[in-house]
C-alpha cells in the first residue's frame, strides 16, 4: 500500500537513527525521494546509502541530505528553500527528530521541561507552519508526527514527555479543524516502546538515576524497522491517528 507514495517527496527529520531512519528506508523501498535531515552528518550520509541500496529506482539526487537542528528555528526557512530549490516540491512533511528525559514529575528540572519542549514543540510547530504556508498555496501536503502512545495515554516518569505529545494532537487537531476543505492532511503516529537509541537515554534523568526497567534484547519493544514500516503504512493510508505496539507498553507500567 505504500506504493502510492511512489515518485512524491517526503522531508523527515530525525532520520539519523531509530525511528526515523527506519520510515526512510520503508518510503525508500517505496519510490519515495527524501529530504533526510537531523545533526549528525555522518549518520545521514549512513542513511541515505541504505536508501539508495534498498530504494526503488532512486538515484543519487532523488535523496537530500539536508543537517537540520530542528530547535534552530532561524534556519527552518533557509532550509525549506533548500528543498523547493532541489526538488521543486514538497509532499509530506514527517517531524519525527524527538526525545525524552525521564525523572519523578516532582523532581523534574523546568530547564529540561524546556529542552522536551523546544524540540518535540516548538520545532515541530515552526516547521510545520512553513510548510502549511507552502502546502495551501500549492494546493494542499500532508504533515505527520512521530508523536507516541504517550501522546494518547499517560506514563509513569514521563509527565513532562507526555505532556510535549498531548500538545501536538491538540496543535494538529486545531489546523484540520481550521482548514477543513483546504485538502491538508495530517497524520498523527503513535508507537508504544521500540528500540532505538531514545530508550536507552530516557530511563536516566539529569542526575544520572535510572528509572523504569532497562532495555533488554528481550523486550517485548517493536523493532525499529517495524516500527518504520508500520508509520510508512500510516502516511501512506493518510490515517488521521494510527496507534501501534500497544501491546509491549504492558511491561513498562
Ligand atoms: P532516536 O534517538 O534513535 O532518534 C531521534 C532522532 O532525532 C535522531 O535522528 C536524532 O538525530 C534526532 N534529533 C534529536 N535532536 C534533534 C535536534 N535538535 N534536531 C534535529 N534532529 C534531532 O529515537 P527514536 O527513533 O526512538 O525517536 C524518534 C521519535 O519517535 C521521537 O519523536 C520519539 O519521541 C518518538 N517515539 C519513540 C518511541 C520509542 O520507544 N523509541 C515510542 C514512541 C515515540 P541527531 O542526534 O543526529 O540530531
């Protein structure tokens, strides 16, 4: 079913690892050309390897590294252009780049507060409204976020995580109801626990104290791959909300 999304250009960012990298390998096996943007250079060019490997029928220009700290508000203008410039359009905008800092929500510092919500918030809110701005003059374009489960439900050490995905539901909901008839599609991608480097950092708060149970290769967590297949499917279908892995947030609570 992805295959409809054959030829269109999709811009994720958090593509570095993860989650993220794992819905550009599934759109890349689709004919999806990419704009793969995070900080790390090094892992981008990683990725887009594994794309052009996997891909179907994408050359070397069918897929944009494009290093993007998506809290650098200043630069999300320059970096849109850079896309319209390479590919003359945009199709589906995928803010996935997110993390998490576990702690007691009584202990919790506020400056930490505030990082969660720079990057899962505010960068997704100041990307996002460039590309709107672009998608209704165009006609109309499709937002996704990699929100979470956490977005849906609340877990225990994670007020503060949960707290940046509960916004983007109610954000994205108060668009589609805004631009209802405008052709703007957003689809809000809602995983449980998966494995990725974000697990192994979120169990440990500032102070160094674990919380929750530590990721072992036994968990049942979905794979990234899956994961990434499983959000691909999501964007391809236009799913408003689309829930997976529900199943494995069992253990964790
Ligand atoms: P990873 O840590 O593997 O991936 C996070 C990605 O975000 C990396 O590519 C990282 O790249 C990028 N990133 C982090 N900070 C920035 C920044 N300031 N600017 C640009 N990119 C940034 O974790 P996941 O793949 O698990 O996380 C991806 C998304 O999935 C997040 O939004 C997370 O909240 C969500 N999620 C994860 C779940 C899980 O269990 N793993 C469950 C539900 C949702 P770089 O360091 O190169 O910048």
């Amino acid at each position: 079913p992805i295959d409809v999304l054959e030829g269109d250009v999709a811009w994720i960012t958090g593509a570095s690892s993860g989650i993220g990298e794992h819905i550009a390998l599934a759109l890349a096996q689709a004919g999806v050309r990419l704009v793969l943007s995070a900080r790390r250079k090094a892992e981008l060019d990683r990725v887009k390897q594994k794309c052009i490997e996997i891909g179907r029928n994408l050359k070397d220009e069918d897929i944009l590294v494009l290093p993007l700290d998506v809290t650098d508000y200043d630069c999300h203008q320059e970096c849109f252009d850079r896309v319209i410039d390479h590919f003359g359009t945009l199709d589906i905008l995928i803010n996935n780049a997110g993390r998490s800092q576990r702690a007691d929500w009584e202990k919790i510092e506020l400056s930490v507060d505030k990082q969660m919500f720079d990057l899962n918030v505010f960068g997704v809110v100041a990307l996002s409204r460039i590309a709107v701005r672009y998608f209704l003059e165009k006609g109309g374009g499709h937002i996704a976020v990699t929100s979470s489960l956490a977005g849906v439900f609340g877990v225990p050490f994670s007020g503060t995580y949960d707290g940046t995905k509960h916004a983007i539901h109610g954000y994205f909901n108060g668009l589609l109801a805004e631009k209802i008839g405008k052709n703007i599609h957003v689809t809000l991608l809602c995983p449980g626990p998966t494995f990725s480097n974000f697990l192994a950092e979120s169990f440990t708060d500032t102070a160094g104290e674990k919380y929750g149970q530590p990721v072992r290769p036994t968990d049942r967590r979905m794979t990234g791959e899956r994961c990434g297949k499983l959000c691909a499917v999501a964007i391809a279908n236009r799913q408003r909300e689309a829930w997976m892995g529900l199943f494995p947030l069992m253990p964790l609570v």
